[in-house]
C-alpha cells in the first residue's frame, strides 16, 4: 500500500561556460562549440508530484517574466513522460541568461521524472529540449563539443570561486549567435591539461575564450560594463561573460574573497543580480 501521492525533487544548479570556443556552423545553422562547462552551487529547484492534471507553479526569487504554461521548458520535460504531475519550479537564476536556466530546470525535471515514474532509460525528445540539457544532467564539470551533445567528463578540476553577476537584461540565445561574425575559431588544446591546483587552472583558462562575448556586447554594451566591474573587484583574477550572456563571473582563489567581493557588488549595484559561488 502506497502512503500518498509519488514525489521527487531535483536541484538545478547554474551552468557556467569557463570558456566557450565557436568552431564552425553546420548546414542546418547550429554552431559547433568547444567549451569547457562547471556547476554552480547555485540554482534553481524542481519538483514534481503525481497528480490528475498536468500544472506548474513558479515561485521563487526570479520567477518574474518566467512562463507558467506549456512553453516552459520544465513542463515539456515532464510530459515526455506518461505520467501527469504537478510541477513547482522555484526560480533562483535569471532567465536567458546564459547559465543554464531552462535546460538545467529541463534536466532536473527529467531526473525528478525519471525516478518518479521508475523510468531507466529517458523517453525520446529529452536532450532536444535544447542544446545544453545534455550537459545539465551530467551537472558535473564536462567538456563539451558537437553541438552541445558531445559532453566527455572532466575529471581533477581544482575548485573555483566566483562571484556571478546579471545586469537583469535578457539576451536571446539564437540573436548572439547569429551576430558572431567569425564562425571558424580555434578549438581549446586536444588535451586538457591535468590543472595542479586552482592558480594553475585560472592562470589556463586566461589563454582561452567566450567567442560569444563580443556579439553579446554588441547586443546589450552593459554586457562590456559587468565585465569591467567584476574585474576591478578586490583578487579578482579572471572575468569573462558565460554562454550567449548576459551573466558574467569572475575567478577567485578562495571563498572568502568571492564571498567579501560579491558582498561589495550587492551594496553597490542593489540593481543587479549577484551571487558568490563556487563551481566544480
Ligand atoms: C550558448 C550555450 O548556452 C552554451 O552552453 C548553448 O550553446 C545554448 O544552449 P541553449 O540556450 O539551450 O540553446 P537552445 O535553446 O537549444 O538554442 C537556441 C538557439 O541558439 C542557437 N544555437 C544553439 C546552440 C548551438 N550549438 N548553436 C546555435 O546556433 C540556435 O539558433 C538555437 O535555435
Ligand atoms: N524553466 C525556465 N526558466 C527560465 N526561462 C524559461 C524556462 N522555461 C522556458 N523559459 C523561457 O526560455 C527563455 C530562455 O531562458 P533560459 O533560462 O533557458 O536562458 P538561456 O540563455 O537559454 O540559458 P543558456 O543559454 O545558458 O542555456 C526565457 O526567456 C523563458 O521565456
């Protein structure tokens, strides 16, 4: 005998682009990437119960703006199974924002759903929810190519801390790419080095890229201006935009002084979206 309705809950955690190589454009328009991609210990919350009807609740701090219908990528996800439930999604990261958001709530469902329903396998359809929900339910670090489907793990990656900041503007995913005028850029190296430590990998991640940092730019300029702030921050040792933008982090070496430099961004910029966090 079953006590009540089947439940489960899955984190969501933010997808962040350490680095973000635009290789080349397939026929069909999509971009061939290379990226080197962690999880933050921030993000947002799913959770799904059986129930006789599909529906979805959106609370949370970020919730504005965020569709509570069908268009959203959690319902999608979860009514690729046969298995109606009530869906409550509590949004913590801004949306298009280039960390994940959507795709990362997609796979949250996707695992809540799966484990829900006793499914082993997922149904068709999921990882086409979009292009980075392979590697949101991997949600450990990863390097990924392809289109996005491509996703090698990444094993030794020293930990990172970050401040991660949004100047609450949205930026459309397909108009940043469009806009990238180079198509055809250098890949990061066939082997990643084995990082000793978190100096190491900071000092190597400095010789990569985002290629998709100067069309977000031209897109929103404030974009330019988070990156210059993150960087003029107390032992801030890297900034550099993830995704298609418009969040950006910077790199620091120890959690205090992510935490102390995030703190001083809150005080002075009571308008954006900031977060101390730390990715592995
Ligand atoms: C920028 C990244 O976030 C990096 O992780 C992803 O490549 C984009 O992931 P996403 O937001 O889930 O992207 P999707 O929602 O699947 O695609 C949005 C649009 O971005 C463009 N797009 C996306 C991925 C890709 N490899 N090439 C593209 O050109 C396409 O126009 C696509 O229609
Ligand atoms: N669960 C969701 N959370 C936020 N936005 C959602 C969700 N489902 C659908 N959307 C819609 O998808 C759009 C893109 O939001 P999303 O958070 O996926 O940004 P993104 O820039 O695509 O993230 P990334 O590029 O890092 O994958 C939003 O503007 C919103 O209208």
């Amino acid at each position: 005998m079953r006590n009540g309705p089947l439940f489960s809950k899955f984190f969501a955690p933010a997808k962040v682009n350490l680095t973000l190589h635009v290789t080349g454009q397939r026929k069909d328009g999509y971009h061939l990437l290379d990226s080197l991609v962690v999880f933050a210990d921030v993000g947002d919350r799913v959770a799904v119960r059986e129930a006789e009807a599909m529906s979805l609740d959106v609370s949370g701090p970020m919730a504005a703006g965020v569709p509570t219908d069908a268009s959203n990528l959690v319902w999608q996800a979860a009514a690729l199974f046969d298995r109606p439930v009530a869906i409550t999604l509590s949004k913590h990261l801004p949306a298009a924002a280039g960390i994940g958001g959507g795709s990362s709530d997609a796979a949250a469902t996707l695992l809540a759903m799966a484990e829900l329903t006793g499914e082993k396998r997922l149904p068709d359809g999921s990882v086409e929810l979009g292009a980075d929900v392979r590697v949101c339910l991997m949600r450990q670090a990863a390097r990924m190519s392809g289109i996005g489907e491509v996703v090698e793990p990444v094993g030794n990656v020293p930990p990172l801390h970050a401040v991660l900041a949004n100047p609450r503007v949205e930026v459309p995913t397909p108009a940043v790419f469009k806009a990238l005028e180079t198509k055809e850029n250098k890949p990061m190296s066939k082997a990643l080095p084995r990082w000793q430590g978190t100096k190491a990998l900071i000092d190597w991640l400095a010789a990569q890229r985002n290629d998709l940092e100067a069309p977000a730019m031209a897109a929103e300029p404030v974009i330019a201006e988070v990156i210059a702030t993150l960087r003029a921050l107390p032992q801030a040792r890297l900034a550099r935009m993830s995704g298609s933008g418009a969040t950006c982090f910077a790199l620091f070496e120890t959690r205090d002084a992510a935490e102390a430099a995030a703190a001083t961004l809150v005080d002075t910029l009571p308008g954006w979206w900031v977060t101390p966090a730390t990715f592995s």
